[in-house]
C-alpha cells in the first residue's frame, strides 16, 4: 500500500518535449535557425544503441536536425578527435554528444576534452563543469538537470532543504550535488564509503539516489513526506515473471520507500525519459547561445 505521489516522469518528459518543440518552431519562424544535434557512437553496446536511436528519434520529433555517426569498435582514438574538431568547426552543428562509455582503447577524458564547450550538450566538459560549479551559464548534464525539474515541480522552492544525493559519479552524483547547493539546499554527497547511511539519509528531506545498486535504499531510510527520487536502473532476475526473466528496479526499493515517502519516482518512468528531453532542451540553448539569440525559459 503506498501513500506517496507516484512522480510521472513520463508526462513531465512528454511536458518538457512538447515545450522544446514550441521553442523549436519559434526559433525557425523568427531566426531561421534549426537547432543540430549529432551523437557519435564507439562499438556495438546494445542499451547504447538503443539510448542513441532513442535521442535522434526524439530529436526529430521536436523538429531539430539529427545526426548519428556510428563507428566500429576499433576506430582509432585519433579518428574520433578528427571527427569531433570537424563538428566543432561546423556552424550548421550546435550539440555533440559522444556516447559513454567508449571502448577501453580510447581516452574518454580526453575525448571529453576535445569538444567545443558550448556544444557539449552534455555539460560533462570540465569548462562547463566549473562554470556549473561556479554559478555561470552551464551547459548542465541532462540526467541531474531532470531530476532538479522533477523536484522543483513537486516541492517547488527548495531553498534551505537538506537533501542527500548518494552516489559519486561525474555523470549524476557530482552535477546533482551542485544544482541542489545552487538552490540552496544543504548538501550531503554520500558514497560507498560513507558512515551511517541509513541515518544520514533519514536526515533528508529530498533523497536523490544514484548509485547503481539495485534496491540498496530501504524504506526505514527515508524521512516521513520526503521526496525520494531514483536515477537506478538495474536490470534483475525476475523469477516471479516466468523461468529466465528479469524487470528494472531502481536503487531504493519502491514498495518499501512509497510507504514513507510523500513523493517518490518510479522505475521506469521517473527520472529516465527525462534525460533526452533535457537533452533537447540543452540542444535548443546550445543553439541559440551560439547565435546570440537569448535562451527561451525551458
Ligand atoms: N551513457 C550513459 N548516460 C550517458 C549520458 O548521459 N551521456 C552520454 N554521452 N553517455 C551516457
């Protein structure tokens, strides 16, 4: 039985998309730009392909202009920088996304590196790193960036809430962390080696779980009316389901959380589909700051 708001990642995605492809249609009819997006892929990892035709799919549909570079597994490091200067250089290109992760010969820092700061519609740039952290205009990376949607949409100002973001990475731990002191929120950045989890997680009035461990946040670690979201997607073995299955769960348990919670994200269906469409949203500001036009609030 649960009592939390199930948060519908889903609709505030579909919201987000809808509004990227008014903003799209204005910037068309007003400047004649059409905002580019061109994903580069390394290898045949099968969920990566599936993310990549996903993002250039959803970036047709909101009217921008698509294009997927898939490279062999083996393509020289050299090959990839080449191809990332060239899009750096091209004008009609606004946003280059390399998909992570990238085959073990090949430096992803450096690959990183290489992209033009205003067209790392990723934010994962160390320039745009720092100016996240600084408090300039950031390209942000899209997964943190929709968390922060999603609980601004729920709780609305989150000035002064202690909030817990459990997980490290550069890709949501660390970004999530900034965007969440930027708002004012006391921050406590928990990881494998943090002491006491459970209670410093029941300190916390908004839980952002990204760590990667199926379930590992339990329901007595969550403050009554908190609000729980989860950036876990793991895939598990699903014996109830039928010989040989499996179903995605995030990191918290769901059933357990909902209970105490006064909010909480499902998995699938929370935080995941807001990842590409704040991918068009960064696309759209990349764009327009690189044609001196001012952003739309998106
Ligand atoms: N692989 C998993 N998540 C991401 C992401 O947000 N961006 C890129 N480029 N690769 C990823």
């Amino acid at each position: 039985m649960s009592s939390a708001e199930i948060i519908d990642g889903k609709a505030y995605a579909a919201a987000l998309r809808a509004r990227v492809a008014d903003a799209v249609a204005t910037l068309k009819a007003s400047h004649g730009l059409t905002p580019a997006l061109t994903v580069i892929i390394v290898g045949d990892d099968p969920a990566s392909h599936v993310y990549v035709r996903n993002k250039g799919t959803q970036t047709e549909e909101a009217g921008m202009v698509s294009a997927t570079h898939r490279l062999p597994a083996e393509t020289p490091e050299a090959v990839l920088l080449a191809l990332i200067e060239k899009l750096n250089a091209d004008k009609a290109c606004h946003g280059i996304l390399v998909q992570l992760p990238l085959p073990k010969h090949i430096d992803e820092s450096k690959v990183l590196a290489a992209i033009q700061p205003d067209k790392d519609v990723d934010g994962f740039h160390v320039i745009n790193v720092g100016r996240l952290w600084t408090g300039q205009d950031a390209l942000v990376p899209c997964t943190p960036f929709g968390c922060l949607m999603l609980l601004k949409a729920r709780v609305g100002d989150l000035w002064g809430k202690r909030a817990i973001v459990i997980g490290r990475s550069n890709i949501v731990g660390k970004p999530m962390a900034a965007l969440l002191l930027a708002e004012s929120c006391t921050v406590t950045i928990a990881h494998s080696r943090t002491k006491d989890l459970p209670e410093r997680c029941r300190e916390a009035d908004i839980v952002v779980a990204a760590v990667g461990r199926p379930e590992m946040v339990k329901g007595d670690w969550i403050k009554q009316g908190a609000v729980v979201i989860d950036v876990g997607i793991n895939r598990v073995p699903a014996p109830e389901k039928g010989d040989g299955k499996s179903k995605l769960v995030g990191d918290v348990n769901f059933e357990e959380a909902a209970k105490v919670a006064g909010a909480i994200t499902p998995v699938p269906g929370g935080v995941g589909p807001m990842t590409i469409a704040c991918l068009l949203r960064n696309t759209v500001v990349a764009a327009c700051r690189q044609n001196g036009i001012d952003a739309p609030e998106l």
